[in-house]
C-alpha cells in the first residue's frame, strides 16, 4: 500500500509532520513541529494547500471545541 505524500513545503525548513484531520470531509488541515529550525517556536499550518506560521506561544493550533453551534 502506498501513503499520500503531502506537497512539498520549504527545502530549507525542517518539516515533521504532527498530524493530520480532514475538515468538512474535503479540506485537509496538516499540523507541523519544527519544521523551521530557526524559529523553534514556530509551526507550519497547512489548510487546502496555504501554508502560514503560527506562533506556539501565542495560539495552539487545535481543533475546534465540540459540539460547536
């Protein structure tokens, strides 16, 4: 069996990927540790392909909290 690869991202950052959820049945949302080793405290955040930072000290990317409505 094959896996999905993901897109490659940054040649020059370091990417590990933490985990993966499917939002919404299409959009897949990937969560990265660090993945650029000059900022330790940074994490990539892939939504349906775009790729921001986010910093760990200042917001966790998480799920929502159940039961949302």
């Amino acid at each position: 069996m094959q896996q999905g690869h993901l897109p490659r991202l940054h040649e020059d950052s370091d990417i590990i990927q933490d985990k993966i959820v499917i939002v919404s049945g299409r959009e897949i949302m990937a969560y990265f540790r660090n993945c650029d080793r000059f900022a330790a405290n940074s994490c990539h955040l892939s939504v349906g392909g775009e790729v921001t930072r986010e910093s760990l000290s200042t917001q966790h990317p998480r799920p929502k909290a159940k039961d949302d409505a």
